[in-house]
C-alpha cells in the first residue's frame, strides 16, 4: 500500500501540475494563480476528509492537529526542501511581488486563527469570521491573477480532465500512505495530538508535495510555492471555518500554534535575492522542523 501509494502520488503530481499550467493558459490567469487556488484546494482535500471525519469522531485532537501539523510541514519540510535542493526556486521577477502578497494572506490567517484560539475554542462565530476572511482573501487572489508569469514548458489539450485525474491519483496515493501510517502509530501507543501534529499531518500533506516537487522540476515554481500558500490558507480558514460552524471544536495547544506562527514568518527570508541565502535559509528551516518532531515524541 505504501509503494503503491507513493506511486499514485507521483504520476498524480505529474498530471496535476501538466493540468494547471494548461488550465492557467486556457482561462486567461497566470499558473501562480492556479496554485493558490485550484491546485491549492485539490491538495488540501485530504486535510478537509481526515479533519472533518476526526472531529465527526469526537478526535478533536486529531482534527485541529493535523490542520496545524499540515500548515507547519508546508513550510518546515516542503518549502524548506525546495529551497535547498533548488535554491533559485520561486525568483521568477514576474510572480515575485504576487507571492509576497499571498505570503502576507498565509500571515494574516495565521494570526487569525491564533487570536480565535485565546478564546479556548472554535465555535460558529469563529467560523464565520474564518469564512468571510476566506471568501475576501479568495476573491483578491484571483482578482490578481491576470497576467500570466513565464509560459511552461508543456501543454495539454485537455486541461481540466488532466487536473481532475492527477487530483484523484494524488487524493488515493495520500490515502493509502496515510491509513499506514497511523495503523502504525496506534500500535506504538503514540498520543492522539502527536499522531495529529506529526503523521497524519504529513500523510495528508503528501499531495502538497508530490505537487511542488513536480512542479519544481518542470520549473513551474509559480505552482510550486503557490499550491504551498493557498493549502494553509484553505486549511486555516475554509477546513476549520466549515466544521466551526457544526462543532464546538477545542483550540490547539498554544505551544503548537506559536511554532505554525514562527514557521510561517519564515517564509520572508526565501524572497531575499541571494541563492545561498535562500538555500542557507532552507537548511536552518529542515532543521528547526526536524527538531520539532524530535521534541514532539520526547526524543530530545
């Protein structure tokens, strides 16, 4: 399940990006656009099933952990990663000022979701108020997304089809590495919000990446960065907007919510125009991240 998974998971990226880059052309935005929304979303549909069935379960644990988790290996792990093995990734000039933008969104809703969270809770009104932020934040993205960047390499007649395949090759791929994985997790007894913040979180944030390291190889950094913005903006404020609105949902530890704040002010040293800054900066990013987990399961 797992290889096979892993699999999916590749020829999924594969077809996703092929799909929006064509999709971008065909509908007249630039493939930034695409990645912060429709692609963005596509990937973050394993962190909408996981986290709406685990707090259907009464997991909450599970639930507000893995939308955390998911934000802070985003950033930690893929953003990270991307940076070291391709340190001129995401200088495109032309998508530049677009990305920072959405960085400052990413911010923004992280911020929110931290000052909601010192009410204890996440209720209706928390969810409305994720809703409507959502909703603007949405609208602005795509209201910006005339202009494509650099055109890619390849094309497909068939855009739409290609993007929805590659969806659904990535959503199965996530989903049989992931039910390993907490099958796993179980056995060793390991404690729900660890199995939340750490496991599930990179099982579901497994289409993100398969995502940006196609992307990142075909070039297509627009894509790349902007699928890993638009996840934490559609984990934050639709995933856990939508369930506020139908549960009493408890806020995630403090500890952890400063850790997803500080990852995502980390994002603003990778727009410094050194590469070896950016690469530098992407070492010292894999390694806060590692010794998060490691502080996570008691290791250190």
């Amino acid at each position: 399940m797992f290889f096979f998974g892993l699999i999916l998971l590749a020829i999924g990226g594969d077809f996703l990006v092929r799909g929006a880059e064509s999709l971008a052309v065909w509908m007249g935005v630039s493939p930034t656009t695409i990645g912060l929304t429709v692609v963005a979303f596509g990937t973050s549909l394993p962190e909408l099933m996981v986290t709406t069935e685990a707090f259907w379960l009464g997991d909450y644990a599970i639930g507000t952990g893995n939308l955390v988790g998911s934000n802070i290996v985003n950033i930690g792990l893929i953003l990270a990663l991307g940076y070291i093995v391709m340190p001129a990734f995401g200088s495109v000039t032309e998508s530049r000022s677009r990305l920072f933008v959405n960085t400052l969104f990413t911010l923004g809703a992280a911020l929110v979701f931290a000052l909601l969270s010192l009410r204890g809770f996440f209720d209706g009104f928390s969810g409305n108020v994720f809703l409507v932020l959502f909703s603007g934040i949405f609208y602005l993205m795509w209201r910006s997304g005339d202009g494509p960047d650099p055109p890619s390499e390849s094309h497909t007649r068939y855009p739409l089809i290609l993007t929805v395949a590659g969806l659904v090759m990535v959503f199965l791929g996530a989903h049989l590495l992931l039910s390993g994985a907490v099958e796993i997790a179980e056995i060793f007894a390991v404690p729900q919000a660890v199995i939340g913040l750490s496991l599930v979180a990179v099982g579901t944030a497994l289409p993100e990446l398969a995502t940006s390291v196609i992307a990142i190889i075909k070039k297509s950094h627009g894509v790349a960065i902007g699928n890993i913005l638009g996840s934490n903006i559609f984990n934050l404020l639709f995933i856990l907007g939508i369930n506020s609105l139908f549960f009493t949902i408890p806020a995630a530890d403090p500890k952890d919510t400063l850790v997803m704040i500080g990852f995502t002010f980390a994002i603003f040293p990778f727009f410094i125009r050194n590469n070896r800054i950016r690469q530098i900066w992407g070492g010292l990013l894999l390694g806060a991240y590692l010794l998060y987990i490691l502080l996570l399961y008691g290791i250190v």
